[in-house]
C-alpha cells in the first residue's frame, strides 16, 4: 500500500511539472501571436504595395527619359552653344512609340512601356 502511495505521489509530481510546461508553452505561443499581430502592421498593404510599385515605375522612367536627355545632349555638335527649345528636342527623338503588349503611345525616350514595363521592340 505504501509502494502505491509512493507511487501516488511521484505520479502527482510529475502531472503538476507536466500542467507547468504546458501553460509555458501556451503564454509563449500567446506571446508569439502577439507579437506576429504586431509586426504585420508593419508589413505594407496590398494598395501601399501598388502605390509604391507605380511610384517605383513612374521614377525609373524618369531615369530613362533623363538619360536619354543627357545622352542626346552630350552627341550635339560641341561648337552649338544654343540649346533648342524642349518641343523641338522632342522632334529630334523621334515619334512616340506603341507598346506591342498593350498599345499604350510611349514617350521615344523610354525603353520600357510606360503602364505594363513590357520591352521596347526596334
């Protein structure tokens, strides 16, 4: 009988190790989704993500129209000092250019459409 108390009590000792281990775990994955809920605010939306990506894409062809602008710039004849106004530079580009993914008229500066970013095709 006394073996079996032993065995009691040894059993009851470890049910309550057992019960605290496992509240741990569970404040630990409470903690953990807090903090997961909390990081996700940090994580852009979907429309923080378009806007973004527009922002992102309407820069980068700045970058190329200014590239070529420079680019033209530097191939002018050294001895002209004049500098033509911005209309006549246009011409001197060339024609607006038609997306072969959507059609969209692009400025003839660019090498990438200017709404869809597919390749220019020459």
């Amino acid at each position: 009988m006394e073996r079996l108390w032993h065995e009691l009590e040894l059993k009851k000792k470890k049910l309550e190790k057992l019960k605290e281990e496992v509240n741990e775990m569970e404040s630990d994955l409470t903690r953990r989704r807090l903090e997961r809920s909390s990081s996700a605010s940090t994580i852009p939306s979907i429309e923080e993500m378009k806007q973004l990506r527009c922002k992102n894409r309407s820069l980068q062809i700045d970058i190329d129209c200014l590239t070529k602008e420079i680019d033209l710039l530097q191939t002018r004849d050294v001895g002209t000092k004049a500098v033509k106004p911005l209309a006549e530079q246009e011409e001197d580009e060339g024609t607006q250019w038609s997306c072969t993914a959507c059609t969209f008229l692009n400025h003839p500066a660019l090498n990438r459409c200017e709404q869809c970013e597919y390749p220019r095709h020459f």
